[in-house]
C-alpha cells in the first residue's frame, strides 16, 4: 500500500543518488513516495529536473519525456519503456500514487540517469577489454534447427572478430578461451579479475521455441532490491558486479543501441539478469545476445562472416561510445 509523500530539493536527493550536484536547485523540487516499500520519484519532477517536457494523455497509459536531445517514454504498471528510441527494461515498474505516474528511486538513479547524464558516471580507464565466448568444449551452448551449427562456435569465432577489431582500434584485449575449451563459469569473470580488465563482454547467441522472435538483447547485473527481466526474481543481496552499477548500464546501453545500427536487428532490449559471470564480475560488464538460432533468418546471418563483421564493429563501436563517456571530462 503507498505510504506517505515526500518532497525535498533536487541539491539534496542527487546528493544521495548520484553524488553528484544538482541544477537549478534553488528553483525545484522533486516529490517522492513509499509504494510497497520501495521508493518512488514522480515523473514530472524527474522531466523538470532534466529541463524535459512532461506529456500524458488523459486516457493514456503511457507517460512522455521530451527535449531537443532525449525522449523517453514510460507505461504504466509495466516496465518495458524507451529511452531514446532503445527499448529499455526497468527493474521495477513505472507505478502510479494518488494519480501521479511514478518511477523506482532505483530506475532512475541506476537506469535512467547514467544514460542521459555522464557527469553521474565514475570516472574510470576503459582500455584493456575481457571478451568471453560464451559456452565451449563439452557445453555446446545451443544449436540451430536447420544450419546445426552451435553457439560455442558462434561465440567464438565472433570474439575472434571482435579481439582483432578492438586491437585495430587500439585497446588490449583478452579472451576467457581462445579454443574449444570448458570452462566453468565463475572461471570467466575470474580472468577478467586476475587480467585487471576495464571492461566484460559475454558473448551469447538465443534459442527460444518461437521461431519468430529474433533480435538482439543486451544485460546488465541486476541493482539491488530489483527483478531481473525474465525469471521476476527480486536480487536481494549485493553482489561484486553492483559495484559498478551505473557502469554497467552504460555499456550495455551503449552496445545495445550500437548493436541496431551497425546490424538492423529487432530491438529485443537492454535487460537485466542475475548470471553469475555479471554478479562476480568486477569491472563494467554486460551480456550479449547477438541473435536467435531458433529463427532461421538470424541462424542463417549468424552463419555469414559479413554478418558476423557488423556485430564486432557494433560492439566496438559501443564501447568507444561507452570509454568516451566515462572519460576525463573537458
């Protein structure tokens, strides 16, 4: 049940959610409410803080935040949303107290904020670059219905790819395996720990029993006190890989949004998850699915170099946007 509303200047909340200051704190506030225990920011302070234009129809679930720069849209009681024009998932949904449409404290300091603002990103080194090909040796990963071939040799020869496309665009890089080998996964994100990387990246490909999904989808660990996208289990602990939570959306939001151009896949969304290789990871990490086996098209793109290709300058082109924003700031 909602309990109680709040309202306290904006200088004071981006001090506890972001550490960083906030505008025109002498001008507005922000409103926030307790609904079912968890803290919730209204949606029109939120647009005011951003400079952004609030719209909602009246008979409409859906909720707009617009600028020159930035569009988001929200719907109620659901947590799929867009933040500008990527599908994104929010950890908890967008709720509604005493009429007003409202987002999780957690959503907007960890999801929504580090997207629209670098300034509340930590500062941080994004040269030497952990790619893990998903799977290998005696765990296949999983296998297309027409091509046969397996995800282990798709991941694979994408790192391959993506390790040379990297190199050439000068950051070191590493791979969790370089052949057909099993490798357990806490042994993944250990590597990237022992190898001091800046960065993760899981590569995955999808099998579902639609044949008709396909797409890419991109994850990030889930924050605290919030449920991951598919299994709507709630990660009540605090893992190594929330570390770097603002982080990790970034990357994974970046990717994802570089993954569409380079590729013209289906916008399957940036996700969340609990997986073991993003919940011990301990620098910026994300999860990649570049596609679906279960769909004949993609098996058959996944099949193509000249696919392949796009999906390593996609991701490439991701972490360049990503290093770039959480660089020293001019």
């Amino acid at each position: 049940m909602p309990v109680g509303v709040r309202c306290i200047l904006f200088a004071v909340l981006l001090a506890l959610l972001t550490g960083s200051p906030a505008l025109h704190a002498d001008k507005t506030r922000i409103r926030y409410a307790t609904v079912d225990g968890n803290r919730y920011l209204f949606l029109s302070d939120v647009a005011t803080y951003y400079g952004m234009r609030y719209s909602r129809a009246a008979s409409s679930k859906q909720v707009c935040l617009s600028s020159r720069y930035s569009r988001l849209v929200f719907t109620l009681d659901d947590r799929a949303t867009t933040l500008n024009d990527v599908s994104v998932y929010l950890g908890l949904p967008v709720r509604t107290w005493q009429s007003n449409p409202v987002v999780s404290n957690a959503d907007f300091q960890l999801l929504i904020d580090p997207v629209l603002r670098t300034g509340c990103l930590p500062r941080s080194n994004a040269i030497r670059v952990m790619i893990d090909p998903g799977h290998g040796g005696k765990d296949p990963g999983t296998k297309g219905d027409r091509l046969k071939q397996q995800e282990k040799d798709v991941t694979l020869a994408l790192a391959s790819l993506l390790r040379a496309e990297l190199a050439r665009r000068g950051y070191q890089v590493a791979l969790t395996r370089s052949s057909d080998q099993t490798l357990a996964l806490e042994q993944r994100p250990a590597q990237a720990s022992s190898w001091r990387a800046d960065l993760f990246i899981s590569l995955h490909a999808n099998y579902v029993g639609t044949p008709s999904v396909r797409g890419i989808e991109s994850f990030r660990m889930c924050p605290k006190d919030t449920k991951s996208t598919y299994g709507n289990t709630t990660n009540s602990s605090t893992h190594p890989g929330n570390a770097c939570d603002r982080r990790n959306t970034r990357l994974a939001y970046e990717v994802q949004k570089a993954l569409l151009q380079a590729t013209g896949a289906p916008d399957r969304g940036v996700r969340q998850a609990n997986f073991l290789v993003l919940r011990e990871a301990s620098c910026p990490a994300m999860l990649v699915e570049v596609g679906y086996m279960s769909n004949a098209k993609e098996e058959k793109l996944l099949a193509a170099a000249s696919y392949r290709a796009k999906i390593a300058v996609g991701i490439a082109n991701g972490i360049d946007r990503f290093r770039q924003a959480v660089g020293p700031q001019p």
